[in-house]
C-alpha cells in the first residue's frame, strides 16, 4: 500500500503497482507498506478518512493472462501457484463451508503435478485455458486452496472476489462466504461499501497517475527514470488469440460486475465474426 498526506493506494495485484511503488518511494513523507496488504492491515492509520481512497483497476482479459504469465515465471512466489498446487485445509474458513465433504475430498485428491504442469510454459494457450477453467469454472472451486474455495456464489468471478477483498473492509468481505444469498442483490449491498472513490487503470496509468498528482498538487517526476519493467504495461496485441471462445465468454459472464462498473468492452462477440 502507498500511503501519503490525504490519499493512499490500494494495490490490486497485477495492475501496474510495482511501477506506482518504485514512483512513489522518491517522495518524502509518503509510506511504503508491504505489497498488496489492505485497509484492514493498517488500521492505526485512520486511511478511510483520507480524502483519496485509490484503487488499482484492468481489464480482466489481461489481468488473468497476466497473472498467469507471471505465475509461470515466478512459481511459488506466486500466490495464486501456491493456491492451486498445494493441498491446504483452511481451517478457519471451514465452518463458513456447506459443503465439508467436497473441500476436503479435493484438496487431498487433486493432482498437483496435473495443476504444476498449467505453468510450466508461459507461452502455452492450451494450458493457459486449462487454467481458467479450473479458476473459474466452479466444479473446480474447491481445488484452489484459497478463501475464494469458500465463497458460495456461482456467478462470483475470481476477480470481482479480488476487487472486493481490496476494496471494502473485512465485515462486508465476509458476506461472500454466507448461503442462500442471491447474487444480484449480493452485489449491490457490496458495491455500496466500497470505500475507494478513485482509481487507477492499467491501460492508462501514466495518464491517470498525472491527472491525479496535478489535481492533489503533487510534482511530478519524470516516469523515465522509474523501472518499469516488473508490470508490462501492454501485452501482445495479439493477446485475445490466446483465449479460447469458451473462456472469453467465461470471463465475461463470472466478471461482469467489474466490466459495467469500469466500462470495459467485451470482445466475444468480436471475436466469433
């Protein structure tokens, strides 16, 4: 998290942090906390009284592509590696699961070599598919090892699980985890507790990131000088030939919430002409 004066930075993974974080540590008086930690970790900061409470936002096509990527490389420095191909029992979140049974069931039997395999080439459509299956189909929940195994929702896509984890505080998070609930009306109460009033996007973070250090009177910096390199800004432009139709329309269906709410364009129907 980056913290300053009247604002801080709520860094969702693979959205172009790690360049604002090597930005912003040239300051004086602005904090570095650790990567992606959330509100909840630095309580004693009073952040929500911040006038800009600012979160990190892409378009989720990429930021699975990315994500994955970046899994294949970095392996268990990757948490979202580590979550598929390890075999954990969450012993806290069990009593939230209706469930038992079949959490247990998969995480004793599920194939980890079969799970390690999704990223041993970075390069590989076909096991870049294979892995957004397993993280978004949801007779594959129960395999990831993480709290998103226990959310109860269908409809909840792996990312609008992340966008909320980062973005309302911990009680309301928690509603996700509760049965019998109904998805539409779910999120709706969610998106009224977002405690972020604005944000940044991927695409066009050098221009976001401007608007908002002219508008809070903030000097800038050349971007030049900061490295760059540990978030690609633009993946091939070819990057939707990686995705099968299947997924496309996948992604859109689990992650609608944040394709309305940040207007981003789907591209299925693009792509089947």
């Amino acid at each position: 998290m980056i913290i300053g004066k009247n604002f801080f930075i709520n860094e969702m993974p693979k959205t172009g942090t790690s360049f604002l974080r090597n930005y912003f540590k040239t300051y004086k008086g602005i904090v570095i906390t650790n990567h992606h930690d959330t509100v909840e970790h630095n309580k004693e900061k009073k952040l929500l009284n911040k006038k800009y409470r600012i979160g990190t936002i892409r378009s989720p096509y990429t930021w699975y592509l990315s994500f994955w990527k970046w899994s294949c490389l970095k392996k268990k420095d990757s948490p979202l590696y580590s979550d598929l191909t390890s075999r954990r029992i969450k012993i806290r979140r069990l009593k939230f699961d209706s469930k038992l049974f079949n959490y247990l069931f998969n995480q004793i039997t599920k194939n980890t070599d079969e799970l390690e395999n999704l990223f041993i080439d970075v390069n590989s459509k076909k096991n870049f598919n294979k892995f957004l299956q397993i993280l978004l189909n949801h007779k594959y929940r129960n395999y990831i090892s993480s709290d998103f195994s226990f959310t109860q929702n269908k409809e909840l896509g792996y990312m609008t699980h992340f966008f909320f984890y980062q973005n309302v505080v911990r009680k309301y998070y928690e509603k996700f985890f509760l049965p019998n609930q109904k998805f539409s009306k779910l999120i709706k109460k969610m998106d009224a507790k977002i405690f972020t009033n604005y944000y940044f996007k991927t695409e066009r973070l050098e221009k976001d990131l401007k608007l908002f250090l002219k508008k809070n009177k903030i000097r800038l910096k050349q971007f030049k000088d900061f490295d760059k390199n540990s978030t690609k800004m633009n993946l091939d432009k070819n990057y939707k030939n990686f995705f099968s139709q299947k997924n496309l329309e996948l992604i859109e269906k689990k992650e609608n919430y944040l394709f309305q709410k940040f207007k981003y364009k789907k591209i299925s129907n693009i792509n089947k002409k």
